[in-house]
C-alpha cells in the first residue's frame, strides 16, 4: 500500500526536478514516533525548505520522524497542499515510521480544499486500510475528521467523500455515524454518497433504518433523483410492505418526480417475492397505462414470482410472450430461471428440456444452469443422475464452481453417502477449488447425522486451525453434535466459545443449546441458558418458548411448562399446535388427565385445530391410564376428520388391548397390521369375536385399517414384535415360537423387546428352563438382557419356590452391569413371603430402603 512501500518512488511537481528519496530517509531520519514536541526553529527550516521546493537540501537536517512533528507540520502548511503532501509521503516511505490517522485526516483536509480529489481518495482508502481494522479505531477516525474541520474551518467535502467511502466498503455503522456529525454540522451529503449509503443499508437488509436516513434527506432538502426513489421502494418492499412502497411511488408520481422502469420494477419484485403474483401483474398493467416499457428484467421478475408459487407452466407462457416480441432479448438468464423453478417443483424431465433449448438458440448454458439440475436432482434424492449433470459440466465448457461441489455434497450427505462426499472434496481440492464454510458446514452434519461423532470433531478442529471461520451454522452443528454423544461438558465447554465468538443474538444458538439441554433431562440448565438469552438481549422465538416447555413435560413438571407458556403470551407470541400437543402429554405424565379437556377447549377458541400427533398423544394418554372407551372414540373421530392414523397409534391401541388382557380385540385388529394368518395362529374364530360386544369397535378399527392400508407403512420388526408379546401375553408360548421362527427364515432380526415378550412369557407359565435357553439364545445373538428380562426371569424362580437360585441370580446383577429395580425387589421380597421366610423379606425391605429405593 501507498505509505508502506520500500522501492523508491518519484515525486513531480511542477518546474520541480525528480528525485529518488528511499535511500536519503534512512540515512537521515532516525524513528523516534513518541519523541516530544518538536522546536518551533525546526519546524519553521523544514517548512520553508518544503515551500521553497528544496526537500533535497533536508539531507542537511538531523531529526527524528514522529506524530508530533508531521501533525505540526501539516498544521503549519495548511494552505500549502503541495509541500504538506511532499512531507507526508517522505515521511510515510520509510520502513520504520508510520503516520497516525490524524496526521491522515489532517492531510485530507489540505487536500479536499485544494480540490486535489484524486490524491485525496488515494490518501482515504490507505487511511480506512491502515486505521479503521476494527470498529474503535474506525470510530476514532470520524471524531478526528469532525475535530480538525471545527479547528481547520474545512472541508466539508471531506465528510462526503468519507461518507461515500464508508458506504461502499459495507461500513454501514460508520456512514450513518458520518451522516449525522454531517446534520449536526450543518453540512449537506451529496446525492451520490446519500444513494450509495441508502443502497448499502439495503442491501444489508436493514430497510427500517435506510428509511429513516431517507426521511432525513429531504429534511436536508436534497431532492432525490429516480435511484433514489428505486431504493426507498426496495427498502419498503424488504421490510415486507409493499403496499407502502406502491403508495411512496404515486406519492413521488404526485409531486412531479419521474419514475421510470427501475423504480417499477422494483414494485414487480417487491410482490413477487411476497409470492403475490396478481399484484405484480396489476403493476404491469399500470406501467402500460402509464406508458412505461417493460423490459426483460419486468418480465424475469414476474417469472421469479410465479416459480415462487411453484406456477412453472405460467412462468413458462411468459417465456413463450418474451420471445415474441422483437425488442427483448431472451438471455441466459431468463432461462436459468425457468430451469431452477422446474428443478425446485420436481419437474426434471422439464428442467432438461428448457435446458436443451437454451443450448439450441444459441446460447450457453452456464454454471447457475447446471447447478440448477444439480441440486433440482439431489433433492428428488437422485443422486445418480446429479453426478451425470456434474460430470457432464465440462461437456457445456463450463467449470464447476463451489456451489456446484457443494450442492453434489449437501445430495450425498443426506444419503448418508459419507465416502464418497469425503473423496467429492479431495477432489475439489484437487482442482484448485478452496472448501467455503459452507463445504465445511455440510460435511460436518452429514457425519453428525450418520454417527461419526469422531470424525466430525476432527473435521471440526481442521477448519479452526484451516482458513475458514466456523460460522453460526458450524457452531450449532458441533453442538449437536455433542448433545448426541451425551458429552455435556464438551457441549458445554463449546456453548462458552459460541458466546465468546460474538454469537449472543442468535436464536438458532441458544435454541439449539435449550433443546439439547431438555435432550439429555438438563432442563434446570436449559432454564439457565434462556434467562442468560434474555439478558444479553436475544429475544427468544415460539421455538426457544415450545422447546423448554415441552422439556418440563418430559420431565413431568408440567406446572413449570405452563409457566413459559403463560411467559410467553405475555411476549404476544401464540402456542401453536406443537406447544399444546406437548402440554397434552405433560398433564397425561403428571397424573393430571383431568385437565386435558380443558386445554383442549382452549385450543380450539385459538383457533388451531388437533392434528395427528395431537390425536396420538391423546390416545396413547388415555390408553396408560386404561380408558380404552375414551381413546376409541378418539381413533373414530380422528378418522371422520380426515386424519390416518400412524403406526404408533394402532401400535399402542393393541398393546394396551394385550394388556388388559383383551387378547381377541387386540389379534382382530393386529392381524391387518402383520403379513401372515395371525387369527389361525391364535385360532380365534370369528364367532368368538362377534360374541364379544366391545369387539365390535376392535373390528370397526380393524375395517379402518383395511381402507388407509396402513400394513404398506408399518415397521414390520415393531408389529412383529408386537405379535409375539400378544401371543406370549396370551399364553400360547409354542405358536410364539413358531412365529418367531417363520420370521427368523424371513430375515427378521429379533431385539430385546422379542427375547423380553418370549422370557416374561416362559416365566409366567412356570417354563423357567425355556427361559433362561431363551436368555441364553440372546446372548448367542450379540443382545445384553435389560434389567426387565433379569426381572421375568427371578419372577419366574420366585413362582416356582426356588428361592435359593433367584436369590444367586439376584446378586450377580451387579456383575452384569445392572442395578436392582422397585420391582426387582419386590418380587423377591413377595417371593420370600410366599415362601414364609419373612426375615429374608424384612432383610431385603431394609436393603432396598438403604439404596434410596421406594
């Protein structure tokens, strides 16, 4: 950069000779910027040799280059910019001296009086490369820009040109900063630099304050011109009220402004992106009535809204309309965007026609175009046909950009395809492509998402220690990824960093860090994290409220879960059906189904509707607390509105049936749940059934599964399952077993919960030899019994009198990594007493109470 550059430079004036100055200032200026004030004898020889355009003859002067001396000396040649910008750049071209802003701002403002503009703007963009790195610093250069003025009495030209240059580099902060030192000096920004900070603010996305700066233009009394105007409808029309925009602009029409093609397209974009299409279209016919051309961006706008609306075939027509008029061209563009709206409703087949066509009347297919297909293909989940548009890139001469490797990767991660997504980026690497952050954001979660827990830290650690800076989507990412480990402390350790990285208004942080917390039971600490999101000023969303509430319902503390609910309508933010659904199944857990009705009279005054989850939870509700009347009529009424029921909730209406022991009304239903005979395999007839008059409603929810077909649908290992516990509840241990083993011939892969059904099965009919073979048979298969087999099984000794073996198994429990339960004890202790030794019992009540059982 200019005041750091080591090879000699030359410097004219006029009727000057040239010099070379980099060897005389390291002879002859030793560095001391901190040295005191300077004499007023040296500065007065400096200055006149720098007058008199004798800068050589300083090779004659010994003196220390510092702040002191240059600010002085500027000071001092004020009004001589020549010989102020001669010492400057002497001074800043030595290897060990730098110039402080001020001496920059100073300089500046010689400069911009003399109207020496270009070296004016040169000296701007070293003083914002150099000075203005962080917000402080760039703070500290506006308050010296506004001192020197009020000292120097100019110029104000310079807080324009700072303005302006503010502006253009994104330092938004900062130009408003500048816009209103210039209102409270009284001083005018151009048109230019007021259109250039408006056009920033939104871009930025911050149309709320773009307006106010706009209300505070015409205060200033500058008229705006037609860019102007196009801004100020942008900003309403990101702020979501294009209405108001549509109103500014008759407004602007009013008071005599033109408004031109710009400004109304920016009308047909503001209601397309609203999805509005039909506005859109009346804006068109206003531009008609109002004599203003509609061009190729009118009508790409137009075909952006009806793609939004997933309207392709009409987006389309209008392509067909474009290229029949003679004065638009159709470019690549147009195309491109009728390519990406068929990809995005799945219409592939139309996608690559209107591809093949683009190529047909000329014109290139370009990356966005292929990138399009690319990622059109990965979201349908056809992957294959996704590496066929990427390889086939380099057959339209065009290269595969990030976007593209990323797109192809995001197709493969959601696969699980993790291998291949890992050698996808050796290959970007390869040719020359650098990883972006968001590279490296979706291999992290497709590693996280198939459980490579490891190979997410370590991907994690190389991008810290890479090029690329872990955004907020990184960050959250990693974070679940510890949740789903179960490492608290590393989540924890991370949730420090996340803050520390500046993160403190991120919703999606904290609420992935409330939700993890509720994950893993923590809800005490994910109280923690909400009322610390508050107080750093992050305003918490309907999901940080549903979240945290829905975690005190898991955990039974329902009263707690009101609470938020109650703090959060006081935020005027309303529950959704989500919220009420989890509230519904915290009041079944807290033992307060008595309440339910009322919640549920509420919900409806709110308007919402009950949907399926709201019908399962119900149901399930009512089935633990054995009201299977109640969660009938629920099924029966889920079905009249509409609803299909799920594999959960027919799945848990037959085992509360098993349950309660009413083996015919489960198997009736069951049997259109499973792809074998199981009515002959429990040989229950139908007359049976027809005799039992509740079997009436099992058989009606049996007719209902005939409609929906739910068997396509069902997890066949849970309803297998399922059929085996009902059998075995049922006491036909040998058709349990028979069934097992068609299943096993099928591939069926039996867990803990089938070996659990077939023990409890075996110990309950005194079979304790079957049962412990069956043990046996689990382990053989790789599966460690839980606490509930081991439980089956001493139930089984204990029923038998063989107190002595159920008492042994009792004590290698611990060896076997498990910890007696209440209902551990309680069988031995019922087994003793049945046995009559009541010291035993007595010995094993006061051991239970020891271990802080109850």
């Amino acid at each position: 950069m200019f005041p750091l550059r080591r090879k000699p430079i030359t410097l004219s004036f006029p009727s000057h000779r040239t010099f070379h100055i980099s060897t005389f200032l390291l002879r002859n200026f030793p560095q001391h910027s901190n040295s005191k004030a300077p004499s007023l004898d040296l500065l007065d020889r400096i200055s006149r040799l720098l007058l008199l355009r004798r800068p050589a003859s300083l090779n004659r002067l010994r003196f220390p280059l510092s702040d002191p001396l240059t600010d002085a000396l500027l000071r001092r040649l004020r009004l001589h910019p020549a010989a102020a910008l001669e010492f400057f750049q002497l001074a800043a071209q030595d290897p060990h001296y730098r110039p402080h802003a001020t001496s920059f701002c100073l300089l500046l403002h010689i400069l911009a009086r003399a109207k020496l503009f270009s070296e004016a703007r040169s000296l701007l963009h070293q003083l914002l490369s150099l000075h203005c790195t962080n917000n402080f610093r760039a703070f500290a250069v506006c308050r010296d820009v506004v001192s020197i003025y009020k000292e120097f009495g100019f110029s104000p030209t310079v807080f324009d040109m700072l303005l302006n240059a503010f502006a253009e580099r994104g330092m938004t902060r900062h130009a408003l900063n500048v816009f209103d030192e210039m209102g409270r000096l009284g001083r005018t920004p151009s048109l230019r630099s007021c259109n250039c900070l408006l056009a920033r603010l939104v871009r930025a996305g911050e149309g709320g304050p773009a307006l106010t700066v706009f209300e505070q233009v015409l205060k200033m009394g500058i008229v705006p011109d037609v860019f102007m105007i196009s801004i100020v409808v942008n900003a309403h029309c990101r702020e979501g009220n294009v209405d108001c925009a549509e109103r500014f602009v008759e407004k602007m029409v009013g008071m005599g402004f033109e408004v031109n093609v710009v400004v109304y397209n920016a009308l047909v974009g503001g209601y397309a992106c609203k999805g509005d299409v039909g506005e859109a279209e009346r804006v068109l016919h206003l531009m008609s009535r109002k004599g203003v051309e509609r061009n190729v961006v009118t009508w790409t706008l137009l075909m952006k809204g009806y793609c939004r609306q997933g309207r392709v075939d009409e987006a389309e027509g209008l392509l067909r309309r474009m290229e029949e008029d003679e004065v638009i061209f159709v470019d690549d563009r147009v195309y491109g965007l009728l390519v990406d709206g068929y990809c995005h409703v799945g219409k592939m087949d139309d996608a690559v026609r209107v591809r093949d066509e683009m190529a047909r009347v000329g014109l290139k297919v370009n990356v966005f175009v292929c990138n399009a297909l690319v990622n059109g293909y990965c979201k349908q989940g056809w992957i294959r046909k996704a590496e066929e548009v990427f390889r086939g890139m380099l057959d339209w001469n065009v290269r595969p950009d990030c976007y593209s490797y990323n797109t192809l990767l995001d197709g493969y991660c959601r696969e699980g395809r993790m291998s291949e997504a890992l050698m996808l980026c050796e290959e970007m690497l390869r040719e020359g492509i650098d990883p972006s952050v968001v590279t490296y954001n979706t291999v992290l979660k497709g590693l996280v998402d198939v459980g490579s827990y490891g190979d997410a830290l370590s991907l994690w650690h190389s991008m810290v220690e890479g090029d690329v800076v872990p955004n907020e989507v990184s960050c959250c990412t990693l974070l679940d990824c510890f949740f789903k480990m179960g490492d608290y402390d590393g989540a924890m350790k991370l949730w420090k960093e996340i803050l520390s990285r500046g993160f403190t208004n991120s919703t999606v942080a904290f609420n992935t860090m409330i939700g993890g917390l509720c994950k893993m039971g923590k809800v005490v600490e994910a109280k923690v994290v909400f009322d610390r999101m508050k107080e750093l000023g992050c305003s918490p969303d309907e999901i940080t409220y549903r979240t945290l509430s829905d975690g005190y319902c898991k955990t039974g503390s329902v009263i707690e879960a009101f609470r938020i609910k109650d703090m959060m309508e006081r935020q005027t933010i309303s529950p959704s059906i989500e919220m009420y659904n989890s509230l519904i199944y915290g009041l079944f857990k807290s033992r307060k189904s008595s309440d339910v009705a009322d919640l549920l009279v509420e919900l409806r005054t709110r308007g919402l509707s009950p949907d399926t989850v709201t019908y399962g939870t119900l149901i399930y509700g009512w089935c633990n607390e054995g009201k299977l009347d109640k969660a009938f009529n629920l099924y029966f009424e889920m079905i009249e509105r509409g609803f299909s029921p799920n594999f959960f909730i027919c799945s848990k209406i037959v085992s509360s049936l098993y349950k309660n022991d009413r083996i015919n009304e489960a198997t009736v239903i069951l049997s259109k749940m499973v792809d074998f005979d199981l009515l002959t395999v429990h040989k229950c007839s139908d007359k049976s059934v027809k005799n039992d008059s509740i079997s009436q409603e099992a058989q009606r929810i049996a007719d209902s599964l005939d409609k929906i077909a739910i068997c396509n649908s069902l997890p066949s290992n849970i309803v297998y399952n399922i059929a085996i516990y009902g059998l075995g509840k049922s006491g036909k241990i040998d058709e349990a077993r028979s069934v097992l083993s068609i299943l096993l011939s099928r591939g069926f892969l039996p867990d803990n919960f089938t070996y659990g059904a077939l023990i409890h099965a075996c110990s309950a009919a005194g079979d304790v030899d079957g049962a412990f073979k069956l043990r046996n048979e689990m382990l053989a298969r790789g599966l460690i019994p839980n606490i509930t087999t081991y439980n089956a099984l001493i139930s089984g000794l204990c029923k038998l009198g063989n107190m002595e073996r159920a008492q042994r198994l009792f004590h290698k429990l611990p060896q076997k990594g498990l910890v007696p339960n209440v209902v551990t004890y309680n069988i031995l202790i019922s087994g003793y007493c049945r046995s009559g030794d009541l010291n035993e019992a007595s010995n094993l009540r006061e051991k239970m109470i020891e271990e802080g059982i109850s």
